[in-house]
C-alpha cells in the first residue's frame, strides 16, 4: 500500500513537472515566434538637398529591399523653399519625420529637445576630426554630417579661355574685378547675355552664403564663436559690399527675381553667363543638362575677402542627420542603422561617392574617387589650407536669410543704402542674441 502511494505521489509530481516543462516551452516558444516577426518600422526623412533627391530616393528602394520590413518615405524641401519654416511647420502639424536635418549649433539649441545621442553610431565613430565640432553637447553627438561641401564663384572654362583670362591669376578682388571688365567688354562675341547670374530672390545665397565668406573673419572661421557672439560687427562689410555691388552691376537683371533654377539651369548650364556664385552641388543640375558642359567645361574661383583671405573658398558641413528623440526605440535603432549603412557600408559608400557626388566628410573612403570637377577643385582647396569656415551655421536663428538676405534684396534693388543693411542687421543680431 506504501508502495502504492510512493508511486502514486511520484507520478503526480512527474505529470506536474512535465505540464511545467510544456507550459515553458509553451511560453518560450511563443516569445520566439514573437521575436522573429521583426516589427515593420517606417522612417520618415524630411531633408533639404534638391540635388540628390533622386538619387536619395532609389537608395532609399535598394534599402528597403534589402531590409524587409522597412519602409522609407522621403521629403525633400530646398532649393528656393525655407527649409526650417517647413520643418518647423511638419513637427507642429504632428507628423513628426524620424530623420529630419539640423544646420549647426544653434540649430541643435532650437531642437535639442526633439534629439536622439548618436554617439554610439559607426558613423559618429568615423566622422572626421572637427565636423561634429558644432553638433557636440555636454559629450553628446547630436547630429551626423552630410558630406563636405565648398563654394565659390563657378566659372565657365571655355568663356574664359576665349577672353584670354587666366584663372590662376585671380587671387585677389582686383583680379577679379579686371577679369569681369574684360569678360563684361567682349559679352557679344562670347555668347554671354551678363558676367554673372545674381540670385538675389534666394536670400541663402546672399544671406547666409555670401556673408559667410565677409563675416567668417571676424570669429576666426569657428561656428561656436559665432555662435555664443552677442554681436555681430561686419568688420569686413566694405569687402562684403565691393564683392556683392560686382555682382549686381555685371549680373542679368533683376537680381531680386532671379532664384537658383533660373541661375544654375537656365543661364549657366546653358552657357548665357560667365560666373555664378554656388557650390558643389550643382553639378547633378548643370549635367542633367550638359554632360559635356558639367564634366569638362568649368572650375571654381574663390570669393575674396579682402584684408583676410582672397585666394580662398567657404568649406564646410552643409547640414547634419538628426534622429527624433520622440520615436519609438524601434524607429530610433532602425533611423541609425540606415545612417550607419549609408556611410560607413561598402555599398553606402559607393553609393555617397558614385551617386550623390558627395565630398565625403567621413575616413574610409577613396578620395581617388571623386569624380566631378568641382568637388575634385574644393577637395585641392581644402588640401592646400585654403579655406574659409562655415560659421553661418552658428547664426542666430532665421538671421542669415529672414534679417540680412531680405535687406541684401532691398539694397540691390535700391530701395536701402549698404549702411542701412549693416544696421538693421547688427541690431537683430543683437536683439536675438540678448534676449
């Protein structure tokens, strides 16, 4: 009988452990079933470069198909659109992207809520000594540059050449000056409706790209000084002004309704004008419209500051990845593993060198490879020291294009004397930074 219940308690503690063991293994196996269906995520990238929209766009395709279950919806606002007033209007509307853009230090300060840390991404880990200079808070990385980008005065090579100017020679403002004389006296024979194409209507331009190069000076080239600087002084305003009144003078007019399409598509990649003032970046533009023209028939010239650096062109980041804080961690692991890959992938950087035509701002990649003549003139710049900070990122918000860029419009159209545009702009600097 003993023996009988001895074996009847030790069945019952049997069926007990093994109805434990199925309930386990019920358990488990239901987590794993959970665990390999991987969430879908979407990424919403709401960014400000034209020039690669299309190119952006079919990576975003390849990715996803490589990735299954991520979803990648870009939208692309630049070119002649003011792309913090869209952004700024995107988050208000609760559509808040995953991966938006941020310009600098005072951008990080207006957004620092609305930032993940991307410390702990490979690309954060690669990036070049200095580009993460004016997203770094308290230790923090709070935004992954784009690419290195230069700008300056493009030129048309042939033009040039038939004008019989040699563009080593100009150094200096006066080279300048004489050069756009000559040009200016032979625009008949040589094809040209102007010297120069002045979008004035595109206030980034003049506003915050043009005024780079004058105000730069005066903070040492750094982000941060200008940054935390509580006053601006145009300590160089007269270069500024010789350089800007060139450019109107011997520019298509009216400068205040010329925008970038016009100035870059229309008038440049069409050869009506000798000289824009613009960047890398257009030329994906002046190749969609002449492979020839883009590939072979045109160079960058500096814009010189006279008393500070005349031989030299504006080098910088043009804009930083930022990932949104508020998404789920889902979103935020999947937002970074997608910049990882852009960059710092094999495939990611062929892709930044071969399609985008970016100079990279990242170590690992072959700068044999860049293919496009003025990335190649921006890259020998910068190899010679020949540069000059961007620190317009460190304007104070909306001041570049809102404050100085509207008032450079009234002044070219004249409706404003320089001094006016100096003091007005010194006074909203200071407003804004003493608040």
């Amino acid at each position: 009988m003993k023996q009988k219940k001895l074996l009847s308690s030790l069945f019952a503690v049997v069926l007990l452990f093994s109805l434990v063991l199925a309930g386990c293994s019920s358990s488990s196996g239901g987590s794993k079933d959970t665990d390999s269906k991987k969430k879908d995520v979407t990424l919403d990238i709401f960014q400000f470069k034209v020039e690669f929209k299309d190119q952006f766009e079919a990576v975003a395709k390849e990715y996803e198909k490589a990735n299954k279950g991520v979803k990648i919806n870009i939208t692309t606002v630049g070119g002649g659109e003011d792309y913090g007033a869209a952004l700024r209007s995107k988050f208000a509307s609760g559509k808040e992207p995953a991966i938006y853009n941020v310009g600098g230090p005072q951008d990080v300060e207006d957004w620092k809520n609305k930032l993940a840390d991307l410390s702990d991404t490979k690309a954060a880990e690669a990036a070049l000594e200095g580009t993460l200079d004016g997203v770094t808070v308290d230790g923090k990385v709070m935004g992954l540059p784009y690419n290195q980008e230069g700008y300056g005065l493009i030129y048309n090579k042939a033009v040039f050449e038939k004008a019989g100017i040699n563009p080593e020679d100009i150094k200096s403002f006066a080279a300048l000056e004489e050069a756009v004389k000559t040009l200016d006296s032979k625009k008949k024979e040589l094809g040209l409706q102007a010297v120069f194409a002045l979008p004035a209507k595109e206030t980034w331009v003049t506003g915050l790209h043009l005024s780079n190069a004058f105000l730069a000076g005066e903070f040492d080239g750094n982000v941060l000084k200008a940054f935390e600087a509580k006053n601006v002084d145009f300590t160089y305003g007269d270069s500024f002004k010789k350089v800007l009144d060139l450019q109107n003078e011997y520019s298509v007019q009216p400068v205040v309704s010329l925008d970038y399409s016009k100035q870059v598509e229309e008038l440049f990649s069409l050869q009506k004008v000798a000289m824009i003032q613009q960047g890398n970046w257009v030329y994906g533009s002046i190749a969609g419209i002449d492979q020839e023209f883009a590939d072979n028939g045109i160079g960058l010239l500096p814009i010189p500051v006279k008393g500070y650096k005349e031989d030299s062109i504006p080098v910088g980041i043009p804009m930083y990845w930022g990932i949104n804080s508020n998404k789920d961690e889902a979103t935020t692991k999947e937002a970074k593993k997608f910049l990882d890959w852009l960059y710092t992938s094999d495939e990611g950087k062929e892709t930044v060198l071969n399609d985008f035509k970016f100079i990279p701002a990242y170590s690992g990649y072959d700068s044999s490879k860049i293919s496009d003549p003025l990335a190649k003139d921006i890259y020998k710049y910068a190899e010679e020291g020949k540069t000059i900070g961007w620190t317009f990122m460190g304007y104070p918000t909306g001041w570049g294009q809102d404050t100085l860029g509207i008032e450079i419009q009234k002044y070219v159209s004249g409706q404003a004397k320089w001094d006016d545009v100096v003091n007005v702009s010194k006074e909203a600097w200071e407003k804004a930074r003493n608040k």
